[in-house]
C-alpha cells in the first residue's frame, strides 16, 4: 500500500520479536530504515531479507542505548545520510524483575536505563531533527503491566507505567511543532522474552485474554504502522492496548 513511502524510519531494538516484525512491516509500506541493536552482525539476515524482498534502503546501527554519545553518533548519522527522521520507534527494552524485598539497586538502573532513561534520551535527540522539519511521529513501547500493574513485575511495571507518562507529557509539548507522540501498550506477545517464562506459566496467563489467543509480534507492527503513517495524523498522547482483551 505504500503507508510509509520515503519516510525515514528508525527501529532501535530491531534485532528480535515485534523490533524485527516491524522493520518487516515498515519495508513492505516503502520505509527508508535505519535498525538498530547492542550485538555487531546482529541484523544482518534481517537486513539480507528486506533487501532481497522489498529492495528497501535499509542502514544497520549498532549501539548501546543507554550510552547517550553513542545515541548521539547514530542520530547524526541519519541526519548525514538523508537529512530528515520521520519516525522513531523506541522499541529496544529489557523485563527484568524481582519480588519486592528483594529488588536490588542494579536491578533498578539497569531496567531503567534501558526502558526509561534511553527512551528519553532518543526523545530528544529525535526533537532536534523533527523540529526542525516541523513534522514527525515518536511510537514508544509500554505494556499492558505499565498500566495495569503485575505481581512480581513491579520493577518493569513501573518503567512501563513511566513510558506512558512520558509518552503524553511529551505529547503535550511537541504537538506545537508538528510532532506526536504515541504509544503502545502490548499484552501477551508471542516473541522469546515471553517463551522464556514456560509453556505452563504461558497458558495460564492465556486464560485471562478474552480473544483466546496469544498476541503476535505482526499484530503490534501493524498498528505500529497506522502510528507511523499519515492515517493518524490527528492522533498524539495516546496509549493503545493491543492485548486481546487481557487482564492482569
């Protein structure tokens, strides 16, 4: 359908489950994209792939998140190659928890390094190229735990819930220079963070979604899309649950 055509996008945490999916997505629509992940090679098959199935102009970034210059390094980057960034999807993210009494302070940064301050950062890295261009969309990742709560999961809850606070706040003080900011909030996505808790653990959770069904990676690309796209020009501050109808 040619959503995305010539759109500069950047993917960061594109090396695996709905990061991978929605380069995928984001090539199909006609997207110029930039990925991003910490592990040099890492997206090379994917780059391969896109290349070969949609001849998308496609650059690999590998960078830490957290370390702010190298953030830095790969916005000017883009800057460099074509000069304008119409889409950040702040993707990459860690859930790492701990029952409370026994959440240590490394659990603490390292989470919220990644999931909260990194996220931030690209906010505004992202700002000084969008603004000027007087046009942009900024998709953050929370989670349905970010509004909902989970027990167990207070750690990664909280910076969630703090990816959707941000996520308006921003909102409300970008909108005067053309850019929004949207976020969504996946429930039980079928990726390898999610497999990694047990087939057991996994279908006892499925009872509370209504749909029946676990999430697929492909379902959150998909409105990853429609928030990257002209179609939602009108729509900035949001948090949009893709969960199935789940409860926590």
């Amino acid at each position: 359908m040619g959503l995305l055509d010539s759109k500069v996008c950047l993917i960061t945490g594109a090396g695996r489950g709905i990061g991978r999916e929605t380069a995928r997505r984001f090539a199909e629509e006609g997207a110029i994209l930039y990925v991003t992940d910490y592990l040099e090679g890492s997206l090379d098959p994917l780059i391969g792939e896109l290349k070969e199935k949609y001849h998308t102009d496609v650059t690999p970034l590998y960078f830490d998140v957290t370390e702010e210059s190298a953030a830095k390094a790969a916005i000017m980057s883009v800057k460099k190659g074509h000069g304008r960034l119409d889409v950040l999807v702040n993707n990459a993210g860690i859930m790492r928890d701990n029952v409370i009494g026994m959440i240590g302070q490394k659990l603490l940064h390292d989470v919220f390094d990644i999931n909260v301050f990194a996220v931030i950062n690209m906010i505004q890295l992202a700002n000084k190229l969008m603004s000027r261009q007087r046009s942009g969309s900024i998709i953050n990742i929370s989670s349905i735990v970010g509004l909902e709560g989970a027990a167990g999961q207070l750690v990664y809850s909280a910076s969630k819930g703090a990816v959707a606070a941000l996520t308006k706040a921003a909102a409300k003080e970008l909108a005067p220079n053309g850019i929004r900011v949207n976020a969504v909030a996946p429930g039980l996505i079928n990726t390898g963070l999610l497999q990694a808790i047990g087939e057991n653990k996994i279908q006892e959770n499925l009872k509370n979604v209504k749909m029946g069904r676990l999430g697929e990676p492909i379902d959150v690309a998909n409105v990853l899309v429609f928030l990257a796209s002209d179609l939602s020009g009108y729509v900035t501050g949001e948090i949009i649950g893709i969960d199935g109808e789940a409860t926590v």
